[in-house]
C-alpha cells in the first residue's frame, strides 16, 4: 500500500485532463458531460479524504513521475498541508458546479472540461515538488479560467478581461524569470534540493523573493491587489465562487510551501510578511466598507482574509502556523458560501446593487438563514469556525509579542461584521421595495428568453430552442406566481454552511490535522528525504 498508493498520484492529474476533453468531445450530451464532471470531482473528492487519512500522522508520499533519475522526474509530494488544501477545494468545486447547473451556466459545451482541465491544474500544483513546474500547473489553471470568464462573465467586457489576463500573464512571466534566476543561482528547482539554500546564498534569497513577489500578485495581496476587486465581481456568481476558493488559494499554499523549504522559515524576513499582511488585512476591509453590491463587498472581505492567512508566514512558529491553515481552510468555504448564497439572490432578482433590495429575510428566510451562519463566521463569532481561527491567530501573534498585529486582527475583525452588517440590513432587513416583484418578473422573462438560448447555443448547435418551461416557470413568468430563490440555488450555499458549522463544533479535528501540516512546514526534513527517496 505505502508503494502503490504513491505512484496513483498521478492520477489527480490525468484524470481530470483525459475526462475533460472526453467532455468536449460529446458535444451534444449535455447529461453525459453532468455526470463526467460530477463523477471525476466526487472521486477526487474521495481520494483526497484517503490522503487526508493516510497523512494525518505526518506521513508523506512521494512519486517521482516517469520513474526517471533524482533531479530529472517531476516528484509529486503529498502532505497533511496539501491533502487538506485539496479535499476543501474539491469541495468547492463540487458546490460551484451544482450552482452552475442549478442556472444552466453548466450546459455551455465547455463549462464542465474547463473546470476538469482547471482541477486537474490545481492538483499539480498542490502535489508538485518542482518550482519549474509550480509554474507549469498554475498555467494550467489558468488556462481554462480564461475559457470560464469569457463564457460566464457578460458583465466582465473587454476592459475587465484584459485586466485580469494581463495581470496574470505579468505575473507568470515574473514567475518564470524568478524560477530561471533560482536555478541559475542554485543549480537545481527541485525543493528538497532547494531545501535552506536562501538562508545561505543571498543570490538565491532574492532569486525566491522575484518567485514570491510573483506568486503575491497572484495571491492578490496588497499593494498588487487591485485587479481582484475588478475583475471577481463582474463574472457569474458560480465562477466567482470557484475561483475564490482556488486560484488566490493555490498562489498562498505555494507561498508557505517555498519559503518553507527554499528559505526554510528564514526569521530575517518575518517582519517583512507581517507589515504586509497587516496592511492587506486593513487596505481589504476598508475597501468593503465602501461598496453598494453584495459581491464587491465579498471580494474585499477576500482581500482582507487573505491577509489573516498570511500571518502564519509571517510568525512562522508551531502554533502561528496551524491557526493560518486552519484560517486558510475556514476561508475557503466560508467566502464560497456568501458567494454563493448571495448569487442565488442575483441570479433569481436579478441585481447585487444592495439598495435595490430588501426584505429577504421575510421572502427568502432559508437564504438569510445560511448567509447569516457564513457571515457570522468571517466575522468571527463563536460558535463558528471564524471564531476559532481568528482566537488562534491572535493567540498566536500575541505568544511573539506582535501586540500591534494582534491589535489591527482584532479592529480589522469588527469592521468586517459591520460590513456583514451592512448587506444584512440593506438586504434581509427592512422593507421590500415595491417594485422588487416586477423587477424581477422582468430580469426573469428576459433570461428565460435570452440567457438560456445563448448557453444552450454553446452547448449544442445555433439553431437550438428552449424547450417550454415548466408549469412553476410558466406562472411565474405571467406574474401569477411570486418570484422566489429556487431550493437547488440554495442548496450548495447551504452545504456550505454547514461544513462551516462543523468546522467551528468539530474544531479539535481539523485543528489537529492543520497542527500536522504546520509540523511539516516547520520541520520540513521528512519531506526532502520522502523526495530523495531516503
């Protein structure tokens, strides 16, 4: 089993790759290509539960690919850090795509093997022992992002898209240069071999600060944050859910993975993260503060959690460390639910613009139920897995003395529920504007007629036709029938939330496995010798 169950590791990659492009082969099988993604993120799903199992007692796996020699196969390593990552992202693809489905977004034809070729990009990235090909899979994620916003971002426009594709390959080329500069420097690109060699060479050490600079725009910290906020909020609500658990997700995972190993918790530079993290933590939340719509505010708040996460690099110390991955993992699924029970309510009335709305607490009690347990928990507040998190992160500066860190965690923690607080009032509160059920009637008689023909047109062939709504569909689009938020928009938020919740009640669990993996970003010789095949 130790032998064998190494060497399926490639699987996490080839599978999503070979399925997604049997997804576009069967062109005009739209259940067909439901059930291949479905099926490929479930069995993903299940495998990451087995290496999350098999990695919680510090044990690590590795397969040189190819079974070339040492320093010439691509190793794949897997840890409690990266299992982890994995199983939550897994996750939040899975509700993001039963969100797509649930509004018809997934029957465009390349929807589901874009967001396979996408997964298959981050299981690369998160099991790579490789900077070189660090950079490889990120591409690969990459890639078919650029197919989902094009698709799925009307409100994005060539402004938008060239924003967002601009940045990124700016970064991407930043990140080859700073690989090619480490290998010059250094030798090699292969971490175990990097393993300490910037806390010895200053050549290397600012080589890996080019590779982390690079990977920070991508991560979306501040000062490079500003293509972010421009770009999340303008595609569909599925898409932003997506990437919001997984783009700027794998960019901090590579983040505590290279200075882990090719700086190896070098503490020179710890004051550096820290002033960074703090600045990103309040830049994010007084951004949100000033916002009109659901989602902007959301993309803020991403911003600003970004900055609790980093904390950890910036401590680098047992219990710092395991209240950022645990913060990490909190995050993912808590902004994919806001996300996501948020974009039920666009996607049914048609507008995030907060003062547009109002009275969904009354009309849509099951959405406020769930947005109020995710939004109690990014804000912190116990029972919730927030609570949690940010106690153990303040705990954690507070054991190193940053007083002044701990101090804006705190403030930065109470501006972001009075900015929860400001979507809960403008849009569960308060009086129901009267023209809220003609709006919508109005948003929804112009999408059944034109959102969905052009979705199914991707999906088939131009000359397709919406087949006759459904009776329930039919009187709503009479006006004979209230508009309201259908339960399969809800159900992957609520899902969601749920997970948040058992995070919070079930807390010693996960906070054991992400004291497992800070175990092994602090002492990280098991993983050089699991490479080395020592």
């Amino acid at each position: 089993m130790s032998q064998t169950l190494p060497a399926l590791l490639p699987l996490l990659v080839a599978v999503p790759l070979l399925l997604g492009a049997l997804g576009v082969a069967v062109r005009k099988k739209r259940l067909i290509r439901h059930v291949l993604s479905l099926g490929t993120l479930l069995g993903m799903f299940g495998f990451a539960i087995a290496l999350v199992v098999i990695t919680s007692d510090g044990t690590i796996l590795a397969h040189q690919v190819g079974l070339w020699d040492q320093g010439i196969a691509i190793p794949f390593v897997v840890d409690s850090l990266s299992a982890l990552v994995l199983m939550v992202m897994t996750v939040l693809a899975i509700a993001s795509v039963l969100f797509a489905m649930a509004t018809h977004e997934a029957r465009a034809r390349f929807f589901h093997p874009f967001v396979l070729i996408l997964m298959a990009g981050v299981s690369g990235a998160l099991m790579t022992g490789d900077i070189f090909n660090l950079f490889v899979f990120i591409e690969v994620m990459l890639l078919p992002s650029y197919g989902l916003l094009a698709m799925m971002g009307a409100k994005l426009g060539a402004h938008g898209a060239r924003i967002y594709v601009s940045v990124n390959l700016m970064a991407s080329t930043l990140l080859l240069v700073g690989i090619a500069l480490v290998y010059a420097t250094a030798g090699t690109v292969n971490l175990a071999e990097l393993h300490g060699a910037a806390k010895e060479d200053p050549a290397v050490a600012l080589a890996g600060g080019v590779v982390l600079t690079a990977i920070s725009i991508k991560a979306a910290v501040v000062p490079v944050h500003g293509w972010l906020t421009r770009t999340y909020p303008m595609t569909s609500p599925a898409v932003t859910a997506l990437f919001s658990g997984i783009h700027t997700k794998v960019a901090i995972y590579a983040i505590y993975r290279i200075y882990s190993l090719l700086f190896d918790g070098d503490e020179r530079f710890l004051w550096v993260a820290l002033v960074i993290t703090s600045v990103t933590m309040v830049v994010g939340v007084l951004g949100a503060v000033g916002e009109k719509t659901t989602r902007s505010i959301l993309v803020f708040h991403m911003i600003s959690q970004i900055g609790y996460i980093l904390i950890g690099v910036g401590l680098f110390t047992m219990l710092g460390l395991t209240a950022a991955i645990f913060y990490l993992l909190h995050h993912m699924i808590v902004k994919a639910s806001l996300f996501l029970s948020t974009g039920a309510i666009e996607e049914t009335y048609g507008t995030g613009e907060i003062d547009k709305l109002g009275g969904m607490l009354k009309r849509e009690p099951l959405i406020a139920v769930t947005f109020m347990v995710a939004a109690l928990s990014l804000a912190g507040l116990p029972p919730f897995s927030g609570f949690v998190a940010k106690f153990a992160i303040i705990q954690a500066t507070l054991a190193e003395s940053h007083y002044a860190v701990a101090a804006v965690a705190v403030v930065v923690s109470i501006f972001t529920l009075l900015s929860m607080l400001k979507i809960w009032t403008g849009v569960f509160m308060g009086a129901e504007p009267d023209d809220l059920q003609e709006r919508a009637l109005t948003y929804q008689q112009r999408m059944h007629g034109k959102r969905y023909l052009r979705v199914e047109a991707q999906a088939e062939t131009p000359t397709l036709t919406v087949g006759p709504p459904t009776a329930t569909t039919s009187a709503v689009l009479a006006g004979k029938q209230a508009v309201k938020v259908p339960l399969k928009l809800i159900m992957p938020g609520i899902l969601l939330a749920c997970i948040t919740l058992f995070f919070g009640l079930g807390a010693e669990l996960l906070m054991g496995w992400s004291a497992t993996a800070a175990e092994n970003l602090l002492n990280p010789m098991d993983y050089v010798r699991a490479v080395n095949g020592a």
